[in-house]
C-alpha cells in the first residue's frame, strides 16, 4: 500500500512507531498530487516547499516524544479558508492574487497539532453551487470517473480525498457543500453543528448556516480532526463554548418522549474537545436503546429505487446492531430549497458588499468611485455569484422584503420545529445524501435552478444548525458505470460525538 | 414573476455591478424563473410564526472593550495588497 493511501489512524501508527517519516508522507503525497492532479484538477495552490519544511518540523517533535493525533499527518484545504502567506483565491477572479495574511482559527489548531498543510484545493466560486463547475479557474473531476463532477462546493477536497492526494482535508458546508461532494466521491463527509468550529478566517457566505468541516476516508478519521478543530474561538461570537453545548445536550435529553434517549447516555456528553479522544466513544454507543428515524418526505415514490436500496440497507445493518426504525415525517421538507435560495443570496449580497477594491482583491481602472465599485465587482465576479448577489439585493429591497426575506425566515421557523418534533421520538436520521450519484459535466450548469434542486436533502440540517454526515452507502450502476453513493446521517445539535459513534459501525 | 429590464438594471445598480446587455437579460429570465420558484412559500401558513435569523443559540455575547494589536507582519501582509501612499491605503474621493 502506497503511503498516500493510508488512513490518518494507520498512519499514526506508523509515524509512532517509527516505520515511516512525516516527510515520507508528505512526499508520497506530493507525488500524487504531481502525478495525478494535472487530470482531476483538485488543487488551486500546492505548497510543497513549505510542505516539505513543516513535516521535518514534526519529524523532530515525534522523535522528541511528542504526541498528537494529527502530528505529521498532510491535508488539503479549501480554498475559501484563509492560510497565512499562501494565496486564497476563493476560486474567484476577485481574490485571484489574494494572499491570505493571517490563518483561519482551524488553521492554527491544526498547525498547532502539527498537521502539514499541502495546498489549497478548487470549488464553487465563492462556494457558490454543488458541482465545483462554477470555479473561475476550472473544473475538478470526479476520481471515480473523469466525466462527472465531484460535486460541490467543496469539490477538490472531496476528489482529492477520494484520490488519495492527502490524508484528509478541510471544506465548508452552507447548504450541503460537504455532504454532497462526499457521497459523490465516495468518502466521509462530515458538517458538524452550526457553532461547534470557529469560522474566524473563512470567507463569509451564508453567515446563519456556514460551517467549517471535514472530508476523511473513515468515520473514525473525521472524530480525530474534529477533535483538533472543534471549540469555542473569541473571534468568532457564534462559536458555541463547552458549557453551552453541555447544557444544549441535556435539555436535549429531556424533550424525549419516554423509553429514548438512552441510547447515548453513556457517550461523553460534556463537549469539550482536547480530553478524550472522540474515537473512543465508539464503543459508548448502546444500540438495543438507539432510535433511527427514516422522514417520508426524503422517501417519496420519485426516488431512484436503486438509491432507496442502498440507503435501506443502511437501515438493516442499524436494524442488525440492535437499533429501532421508525418513520417520521419533517412535513416542511419541500420549502427547504426556497427557503435556502432567498436566505442565502440574501446574506451573500450582504457578506459579499466587502468587495469594494479597496485594499484587496481586484480593482479597476475607474474615474470616481461608484464607477470603480461597479467595475471591480462586475468584472471581478463570475455569473453564479453576481446572480446570487443580485437576487439576495431583490429579497431585500424595500417592497418585496417582507414577501421574500422574512417570509423565508418564517418558514425557516417550521422547518427547525419539524426536526424538534423528530427528534422527541428518534436518536438519528438516516435519508440518502442526494437523489442521484455524480453527474456528468456540463450536465446541469444551464439552468441555475436546476443546480440549486441538488440540494434537496441538505438544506434541511443547515437551516436547522444540526450537524449531519454523508458516509459511503456503496455504488449503483449508471450507464455502465460503477459510482459512489452516500448515506446522511442527521443528529441533534452538539451530538457530532454519538452520530459518528454510530455512523463508525457502519463504515 | 416577470422583471423587467429596468428591474434588473435597478437591481445592479443597488449590488454595484457592472452588467452588459446580454447579461441584462440572461438574469432578467433566471432571476424571474426562480422567483417564480420561490413563490411555492405563499402557500404555507406563517402569520403566528417567529422568524429565524439565527441558530447558534447565544445571546449577548460580549468580549471587553480593549483594543488588542495585530501582529505587524499580518498587518503588513494585510495592507500590501491594496493600491498604497506613504503607508495608508489609498481611496477614491468620496465627495
């Protein structure tokens, strides 16, 4: 086995034992990356001097006796996260020669943990869509074949996971942007709750559902990063402290209907990070108590039968463990995507007004400065994103807010409610990650609406701040071809902990 | 719902963004497209309900009012990348 190919856990063990080195990894990577990405075009920026310096750094701190999950492990980033020093494009003609002077707040974390950074990998323009295809500088591919998409936004970490160019990597997810990219690629996705990482260093988008998380090969890896990158930060007040979340988790535990709940008693419920490894709750998990809810609305008579298999199966093997299927129903599911499509562009024109010219990102040649601001802006961003800008200015105008804006955010309000109500009588819910696996490209990018009809099953968990995963749920054939599908496990806000509990006995 | 071109041009105008003719219409067509999407919402029921602006939970979250220096070599990054005179970033005139 390639030293790429390794799981962050396989390779720790080794870097402990001292069978291999971190530059050993870090090379076997580069070389992929070298190798391999001139097809699938995952990376935006690949840094491998500073690569190469950073695992001689932690060669030195494992043969000093120091310990860490992520000592020495390589990982690509986002390009929508900022890394001190080293271009942050956003994939976007804006930020094209933007360097990034200070390091998002999970940079630093896993800097700290002594993580290598490799480079900085492609998406959505600004994040903005779910096939990476809206990128200003080109299109990632999918591993599993070269005529689909990853997905997306976060498609050149989850391709370059799914290829194997990094042990694992960081990406962000508003509105599924992590989970879909995962079930097409076929790895572990995971969007923790909103408030569980700092956002301090990613550039805003929707800032009421934007999360920052993770995209590994194992369930168990995605506990190991958590775990670093998880916690309170001062530089960013949404960013949920341990006592919060402890108490958040027991009022949690109150509102269940009588008999539940005890499947996750015996997790560690107090939230902190840093004490003891998430992995080791794996075996806290008590399945006979544990309750799996399947929402009607994700299982409608038009979806793909193949695609219902493979999630049902999911649900047997739950079943096996000892846990209890019930149906439930989240009966706003339908108003999930026109509720995402008025908040989001709505916060988007907002958070993206700070692309002035000024001081940053591209500027024009312009006599006065209204001039200067249409001009930098118009030719600085690409359609997807001026679209979402123009349409989110629209719901908030003077005369159609109420229509639009705060009619999104009343329906918001049903949709949370619709997922308190689940959450009385089940533990998790289990729905596929999207309708279809990968598509091909250029299959969907000429209409936007039908882009934004991606979303389907991911808006749900981030209108309602739950944290939810995408995990591999096998292949199905589609014109004789073999292509990855994926399962989404949704929980209650705060428990990322017992959802990957469980979601580990099924990878 | 049918916008028109004006609309749009009002709508850019209020965005800051520079459009030509056939982008005009191009959002002139999806924008009413998915407008005429959204408008499934009418149909639910919202008078009694709140609205949600936020999900994280806190309230009043303050940090004391101290100014705390930036490290000078990120301020220095920071300030490099737009246009510069003696050692303050350079705007437009406003007026």
């Amino acid at each position: 086995m390639k030293l790429n190919e390794l799981t962050i856990k396989e390779a720790r063990e080794r870097l402990d034992k001292g069978e291999i080195t971190a530059l050993e990894l870090t090379n076997a990577c580069l070389k992929e990356i070298a190798l391999k990405d001139s097809e699938i075009k995952t990376c935006l920026t690949v840094c491998a001097d500073s690569a190469r310096a950073e695992a001689q750094e932690a060669d030195k701190r494992i043969k000093a006796g120091d310990k860490g999950a992520l000592l020495g492990i390589p990982y690509l980033c986002k390009d929508n996260l900022m890394t001190k020093g080293i271009r942050t494009t956003a994939a976007s003609k804006m930020l094209e020669n933007y360097i990034a002077p200070y390091d998002a707040t999970v940079i630093k974390h896993l800097k700290e943990a002594g993580a290598i950074l490799l480079g900085k990998t492609n998406l959505d323009e600004f994040a903005h869509g779910a096939s990476t295809e809206n990128s200003a500088f080109f299109v990632t591919k999918n591993p599993h074949d070269l005529s689909r998409v990853p997905g997306g936004s976060s498609g050149g970490s989850a391709a370059a996971v799914a290829a194997n160019l990094c042990l694992f990597a960081l990406g962000s997810d508003t509105g599924g942007s992590i989970r879909q990219p995962a079930s097409f690629c076929g790895i572990v996705g995971l969007k923790p709750s909103y408030g569980r990482i700092s956002r301090f260093g990613l550039l805003s988008m929707t800032s009421s559902t934007d999360v920052v998380g993770t995209f590994t090969k194992t369930v168990a890896d995605a506990a190991l990063v958590l775990d670093i990158i998880a916690g309170a930060d001062e530089n960013d007040a949404t960013s949920a402290p341990a006592d919060f979340i402890s108490e958040t988790k027991t009022l949690a535990r109150q509102t269940k209907t009588s008999g539940s709940a005890g499947a996750f008693n015996l997790a560690n419920s107090s939230g902190s990070t840093n004490t003891t490894s998430s992995a080791s709750l794996v075996n806290a998990i008590d399945f006979s108590q544990l309750k799996v809810g399947l929402p009607k609305e994700y299982f409608t008579k038009d979806l793909d039968p193949k695609v219902k298999e493979k999630i049902m199966a999911v649900a047997n093997k739950l079943k096996s463990l000892g846990a209890e299927i019930i149906n439930v129903s989240l009966p706003n599911t339908k108003y999930g995507i026109p509720v995402y499509y008025l908040i989001t562009p709505s916060e988007i024109s907002s958070n993206l007004a700070r692309f002035d010219g000024i001081g940053w990102g591209r500027a024009a040649k312009a006599d006065n400065l209204q001039d200067f601001y249409r001009k930098s802006r118009g030719a600085g961003f690409g359609p997807e994103v001026k679209r979402r800008i123009m349409l989110g200015t629209f719901a908030l105008s003077a005369g159609y807010y109420d229509a639009y804006y705060k009619k999104a955010q009343a329906v918001r309000t049903l949709i949370i409610n619709d997922f308190n109500q689940a959450f009385k009588q089940v533990d998790i819910i289990l729905t596929p990650t999207s309708p279809h696996p990968a598509f091909k490209i250029g299959a969907q990018n000429h209409d936007p609406l039908t882009m934004y009809l991606e979303d389907v099953f991911v808006t749900g968990a981030s209108l309602a701040g739950l944290p939810a995963l995408s995990i591999p749920a096998g292949k199905i054939k589609v014109a004789n071809q073999e292509l990855p599908i994926g399962a989404q496990l949704i929980g209650q806000r705060f428990f990322e902990e017992e959802l990957l509990a469980v979601a580990d006995k099924l990878n | 719902m049918k916008l028109s071109a004006e609309e749009i041009k009002h709508i850019a105008e209020l965005s800051r963004l520079d459009l030509s003719d056939e982008e005009v219409e191009k959002y002139r067509v999806e924008l009413g497209k998915i407008l005429e999407y959204v408008k499934m919402l009418n149909e639910v029921e919202t008078k009694k309900v709140d609205i949600t602006a936020q999900v994280s939970g806190l309230m009043d979250v303050f940090r004391k009012d101290e100014a705390k220096s930036w490290p000078s070599d990120e301020l220095e990054l920071a300030l490099s990348q737009g246009e510069r005179e003696d050692g303050s970033l350079k705007v437009k005139r406003v007026l």
